[in-house]
C-alpha cells in the first residue's frame, strides 16, 4: 500500500485530484486538497495516476 501527501505550499486548488479520487481527497475552505484515510491508497490504485492527476506537482507518493 502507497501512501501519498499534498504539498500546501504547491496546491493551488485546481480540485483534479478530489475530483478524480473522492476516495482520497477532500477539499479544505479554499479548495485546496486534503488527503483522507492519512494519505493510504489502496492496492486497487495506481498511486503514479493519483500523482499525475496534479497539474502543479502539489501531490507526491512514498
């Protein structure tokens, strides 16, 4: 299982993320991602996809 993480500094709310993978995203009052379930993603994923999705390079998989 991957896990991967947003950076806030780089998110600038596009919303491509939550909007592709609700299952792992949420979006806090400024639309900017948040990441749920501490960042895991399921075996079912590609975590490389969920890493693309982000046209500022904000999201990023260990």
């Amino acid at each position: 299982m991957s896990k991967i993480s947003v950076d806030q500094d780089f998110c600038q709310a596009h919303g491509r993320c939550y909007a592709r993978f609700p299952e792992l995203f949420d979006a806090d009052d400024e639309g900017r991602a948040l990441t749920l379930d501490g960042g895991l993603v399921p075996d079912n994923i590609d975590a490389g996809e969920v890493v693309a999705v982000c046209p500022e390079a904000a999201i990023t998989s260990a």
